[in-house]
C-alpha cells in the first residue's frame, strides 16, 4: 500500500494530505532547503505574503476570516526538520527518499524509520487551516523555524522583527488533553581523548565485533524518566566484565543524536583465539543479566560477538581502562524531580554518543534542567568527569527553559475550551525537553504562550507513531480556540 493510500478515509482529511505531503520530501535537520520550498510554493500557490529571515524560518501572514477582522494576532509555531533514525537493516536514505507511511490499528507509523509526526503533524495542522472552509479565526503568523533537533538553531537566530503577534500556540507537544506551559532549558557538554594506539596483537588472535542492540531508545527529555537501557552504559559494563581476558580494543561507536537515548553501541575487539569461548561466556552472562534489568522498557537487549577484519593498530591499555572507565563514571539519568510540579523532572542528564576515528574519541552529552542553577550544576559535574579522565571539554551556549505563567490569558482561554469540548478539565505541566517556546519568549518579551499536540510515542526513534484518534481531536481543539480568541 503507497503512504497515500494509507491515510485515505482517515478524519481530518486535510490534515493527513498535509502531513502526506510533508512526509514525502527529505527534511533532515540543517537540510531543510526542500521543505522550506515546499512551503514557499504552497504560500505562493494561495497567494499568501510571506517572510523568509536570514537563517531560514519561515512565516506566513494569514488573512483574519470573515467576522474575525479585529481579532488579535495568533502565532501558531513549529519547526519543519525531523529526527532521522532507522533500524538496522532497514534500506532508507533520509537526504533522499520520502518516508513510508504504515497504519497499524489506531496509529500511523514509517516503515523501519522516524515517521517525522515530531513535528509534521503539527504543522501540517497549521497548514491545513490555509485550505479548511469551516475554520474561523483572526489574522494568523504560522511561523515554522528550521533546525529545531539538533541545535534549536532557528529559534536561537530567529529575527526579532519577525513575528507581529503576542499570543503563541506552539503545536510541537505530544500529549493529548495537556497543555503544556513550561519547559526545560539545556545545553551539550563534549569530551575529547587523543587516540593512542599501539600494533595489534599478532599470532593466534582474531577480531570481533562486540555489538549492543534492540534498545528501544528515545528522546534525552520525555522518556529520560522511564529508565530505559542506554547502549553506551550496556557496552561499558560489558567491556568492563571482558577486561580479566586483556582483549585489545579499537573503534568504540555508539549512539547517534545529542537528543536521543543511545539505542546501539558497538566496539572492535582482538582476542587471543583461547580467550574466544570464555569472552563469549561473559557476554552471554551480561545479556542475560540486562535482559532481566530492562525486561519492562527494553525486552529485545541482545549482545552480539561477530568475526571481523583485524585492524592494523588498536588502543593501548592506557586508553582502553580511561575510555571504560569514563563511561562507566559518566552519569546518565534523572538527577533530580521537581518539587514544585508532581512527577516533572527537574535535571538529567544523557550519556548520548561516542564518536571514534583514528585521531580522536568524542564522548557526546546533554544536560536539561527547567533550573538554571541546576542545568548549569550537571552540566559542570559531566565536565568534571571529563576533565579528570584526560579529556579535552567543550560545551554548547546552552538554551533557556520557560517559565510558567498560570495567569496566562491564552491559557484560560485553552482551558475553557477544551472543557467545553472534552467535558472534563486538561491537565497542566511542564515538560522536560527543550520546547523552541523558552527560545522566543526571550526574543519576544511578552508573548502568551501555550503548547499542545496529539499523542506521540516514541518520537526520535523508529517506534515513532501518532495516534490517528488523537490528531483529529487535536485539529478540532486548535480551530475552536483559534475562534475563540477575540
């Protein structure tokens, strides 16, 4: 079945053509060249004015409907690239080919891939207002910023002169029935080991391949709570147990996204061929051992040691013990809960990836706190780490969480809504990942700003989904308050 029969008959249909259309053109993030003028043709197709900033974000001013003329301006928000990650053995080039939708029951998934609904639906939301004749509100900014996944780089360089409006609906969240008025800020903290190596073991050895996979993953923020396996973790501890046999090692990979929950690691081992049996006996102890920590959030853990070429160098022992160590040290998790908000986090911080060539080992962290103190505390803490292992530190500029405001008129307004539609009040959180609404409430002091989307599981991973049910509640809740702001 092609993606386009698959959302056919499915409510709201303009929606779905929307997302369809998004998902078929490649929109890896810092590569949104494609999309964005996908969207400067249908701008132009509708005869819409719109403006481009220096960087790349997008915002198309939307004509108020009939009656609606003296409504106050509406900014509706999301960001056009996608988290591109894909199982192993699944054929799929994400600077090329579209992404395949499948449905399955309820929801909407890709193939073996992202589906890319973080955030596609919500702008294809947005953009399904510009073609729906029952929609009714004020004049519109549907602002959609570039390079949200790895950088928040067009919120961060986003023109102050942009966007008119002061009333923001930022649809990039993933729950359905919260709205969401608060977020975490964040930033990155890198460390950098000089590779040492020394000639590979000669005579009767043999190169391995030691590989962790079938973690499930996920995103740094949303799911850092669930306490999901981390496969740079697994393949520390599993190459901590192989240390009694003194195998060498080289080519330490692992994880793939700063914002991502390390789903696979792997490693290059050399081993003298008496140790062979005896090394594939402490891994099947170790998978046995993680399949029974995480049979609840990752069942499939499997460790795997394969035949492979034999490298010409590999590292010395010095490194081999600082490179295990540092990441058996380095922390991964929640560091800390909220005490003001039940069941928020407050700081974590995520064991990312490990990014090796023959000069460098680049170990990959991110730090989130919705506590500026606390971000900035962790964040030194993986640093301190780094540092005493040798390691040279970089760290990003970091970005700036949002402070709730529970006086919000945009937020009663939400409330009212929803309970008028749901019969039942929404809940009210913040959340733990680093929504673009911290970024603009600081280029836009003064802007009302809520955020809200239909459900998602698993966004940056291949389990990645919507809810079908979820979307078109999601669609009719935007219209409604959007004519309900006056």
């Amino acid at each position: 079945m092609s993606s386009l029969q698959t959302i056919q008959g499915i409510a709201p249909a303009v929606v779905w053509q929307r997302f369809y259309e998004i998902s078929q053109i490649p929109r890896p993030s810092k590569k949104e060249e494609r999309i964005t003028a996908h969207f400067e043709q249908l701008f132009n197709s509708l005869g819409l004015k719109y403006d481009k900033d220096k960087v790349g974000n997008l915002v198309a001013r939307v004509p108020a409907t009939k009656g609606y003329e003296k409504a106050p301006i509406v900014v509706l928000q999301g960001h056009s690239d996608m988290v591109c990650e894909k199982n192993r053995g699944t054929v799929h080039d994400f600077d090329r080919d579209p992404i395949e939708l499948v449905r399955d029951g309820e929801w909407i998934r890709a193939n073996g891939t992202t589906l890319g609904a973080d955030n596609g639906i919500g702008v294809a939301a947005a953009l399904a207002l510009l073609s729906d004749p029952t929609a009714q509100h004020g004049p519109l900014e549907i602002l959609i910023t570039i390079d949200e996944e790895t950088g928040l780089t067009g919120a961060n360089q986003i023109s102050g002169k942009l966007l008119k409006g002061k009333r923001l609906l930022n649809l990039d969240s993933e729950e359905d029935g919260i709205f969401y008025i608060g977020c975490a800020g964040g930033m990155d903290t890198a460390g950098t080991f000089r590779v040492q190596t020394t000639p590979a073991p000669t005579g009767d050895t043999a190169a391995f391949a030691l590989r962790v996979s079938g973690l499930k993953g996920g995103h740094s923020g949303g799911d850092i709570h669930i306490g999901k396996a981390n496969a740079l973790k697994l393949l520390a501890r599993t190459l901590d147990a192989l240390q009694a046999l003194s195998p060498a090692l080289t080519n330490v990979q692992g994880g793939s996204k700063r914002n991502a929950i390390p789903r696979e690691a792997e490693a290059t081992l050399v081993l003298a061929s008496g140790q062979v049996d005896k090394a594939r006996a402490i891994i099947a102890t170790a998978e046995k051992a993680f399949q029974n920590e995480f049979k609840v959030t990752d069942p499939g853990v499997r460790l795997t040691l394969e035949a492979a070429e034999k490298p010409a160098a590999v590292y010395t022992k010095s490194l081999t013990k600082k490179l295990i160590n540092t990441l058996l040290a380095l922390p991964h998790g929640v560091i800390q809960m909220s005490a003001d908000i039940e069941d928020l986090v407050e700081t974590s911080t995520n064991l990312a990836t490990i990014v090796s060539d023959d000069k460098t080992i680049v170990i990959g962290t991110n730090q989130r706190s919705s506590v500026e103190s606390a971000k900035n505390y962790i964040a030194s803490s993986v640093s301190a780490a780094l540092r005493l292992a040798g390691a040279k530190v970089t760290q990003s500029d970091g970005y700036p969480g949002w402070q709730p405001n529970m006086q919000s008129e945009l937020l009663h307004i939400c409330k009212e809504v929803y309970k008028r539609l749901e019969g039942k009040e929404p809940e009210i959180k913040a959340i733990h990942a680093g929504l673009e609404c911290g970024i603009l409430g600081g280029k836009y002091p003064g802007m009302d700003m809520i955020s809200f989307g239909p459900t998602i599981t698993g966004a940056h991973s291949p389990d990645e989904r919507v809810h079908v049910p979820a979307v078109e509640k999601f669609y009719a809740l935007l219209k409604e308050v959007l004519k309900a702001v006056k």
